[in-house]
C-alpha cells in the first residue's frame, strides 16, 4: 500500500470508532476485510489510527473537523507533510482537499485542547502539579507509552533475556531500579513472535505492575497469592514467578484462558 492509501484506509477505521465502535474492534474488522494488506501496512495504519485518538483534539483544531479526515489531515499538517502527495484523489488515495479544507483550521488553544486532555481534567492537574507538571504529564500521554517486559526470574537473568531478544533482532535495555523489567527500544512488535516471548522467558507488563509484585515480601514455602481481579494474569503470574501458589479470579474467566499455558512451569525445558 502508499503512503496516501494508507491513510485512506485510517479515515475509515477512524469514522468507525468515532460511530461508536472499540478501536480494536474497528482494526481487526478492516484487517479481515483488506485481505491485501500486508504486515508494514497493518502496522502503520495502526499507528495513524492511535496517534490520532490520543491526539484527537489538536489533530481536529488542526484539521479543521473531528471525523476520520479530518483527524488525518490534522496529523500530517502537524507533522508538516506535503497534503497534496496524499490527498491526491488518485489511485486509492483520499480525495483531494477542498477549498473548506484548506481555509478551516486552526492552531490548538493554549492548555488540554493543544495537549489532548479534556480542558476540566487539565484544569485538575494543574491545581494539583501545577503547570510544568500537568504539562509534562499530557504531553506523555501523546505519544505511544513504553514497551515493558518481565524476565521470568526463575527461567532466566535480565542479561540472557537480552541476547535472546537480540537474537531475533529486538533491542532491550534493563530499567535502573526494577530489576526484572526490560524495556524494548527497538522492533517491539516483534516481541510477540520472538524466541524470549514464546518460551516464556519475558512477560509484557508494565514496569509499574513489576514494581507492585517486587514490593511483596518472599514468599514462605506453602505461601499462596489471591489475584482477585486478575484480567491477562500478568501479576498471577509474576507472583508465581516469586514462589506463590497463585489463585486468579476474574468476573470474565475468558480473560484468563491462556494463564496456564503461559506460566513458565509448563514451558518447554
């Protein structure tokens, strides 16, 4: 696919979700029906499509209206590319601009429209970080949050998890005060697909979720966890990493169905 038929096929993914439909839903929806999409492709609509909901509110003063095009058109100007190489009407790139289209647009106003942030949630941050930390907080939720992985402690070091990421091509570096987090500075979308991943020696989590488990104290033999509202079970499992005999509970069991499969007493040795 183009570039431009790349971002047609955002516009559309994008007007789904704001009709109302859950943004995985919408990408796993258009995947099934773009057969003819390859991996890069699904990928880099992806990004158009998250970089515009986390943006939403620039990216509409930008571009002029909050629909799918308009969202688009707001994050190429604020990348200052050339709109008329995408929106070209030619092939399967969207329509070119119209006259409306390129008069109707705006800078973001100063504060949580020009950050993204609902301007009565911004307002609170300020009263309680003031400005230069409300500030910096909006401005991180802007852009893609850090991938995390948990070493699996009882499987391997933090240095042998890395060179086996390395090994499939995924950079990692260890975080200075958690020590089983890694987080991903290259190819985290591969992660997934990866040797370390597979045989469950890292876990994708937050580093934040590592944090919480590491605070326990060890366990004592025979000890057991409760994870009541356990969800993915990357804490169940963590906590089993530990030493714990761990119970996980969630109000959906679905969420739960890979849970033994993925704990490291029942991968390959």
């Amino acid at each position: 696919m183009t570039p431009a038929a790349r971002v047609a096929a955002a516009i559309e993914i994008l007007d789904e979700i704001l009709a109302g439909s859950p943004a995985e839903k919408a990408l796993t929806n258009w995947a099934r029906r773009s057969r003819f999409a390859g991996a890069k492709d699904r990928a880099a609509i992806r990004d158009h499509v998250f970089d515009a909901l986390r943006c939403r509110r620039s990216f509409a003063a930008l571009g002029g209206a909050e629909t799918g095009r308009g969202l688009m058109i707001g994050e190429l100007r604020a990348a200052n590319t050339d709109l008329s190489e995408i929106f070209s009407g030619i092939g399967h790139a969207p329509a070119a601009l119209s006259d409306a289209e390129r008069a109707t647009f705006r800078t973001p106003s100063e504060g949580g429209e020009a950050l993204d942030m609902p301007d009565w949630i911004f307002a609170l941050l300020v009263s309680q970080m003031g400005d230069a930390g409300a500030i910096e907080t909006c401005s991180a939720l802007r852009s893609r949050a850090p991938v995390w992985l948990r070493v699996a402690q009882s499987r391997a070091s933090r240095e042998t998890a890395i060179a086996l990421l390395a090994a499939d091509e995924i950079v990692a570096r260890p975080h200075p005060h958690v020590k089983t987090a890694l987080e991903v500075t290259d190819n985290a979308r591969k992660v997934q697909s990866s040797t370390a991943y597979l045989d469950g020696f890292v876990e994708l989590q937050d580093a934040s979720s590592q944090a919480a488990i590491l605070a326990l104290p060890s366990p004592v033999p025979g000890a057991t966890a409760l994870d009541y509202c356990a969800g993915g079970g990357g804490k169940s499992l963590a906590l089993a990493d530990l030493g714990y005999a761990v119970d996980a509970h969630d109000i959906a069991p679905e969420r739960m169905k890979d849970i033994p499969e993925r704990h490291p007493c029942r991968r390959n040795n």
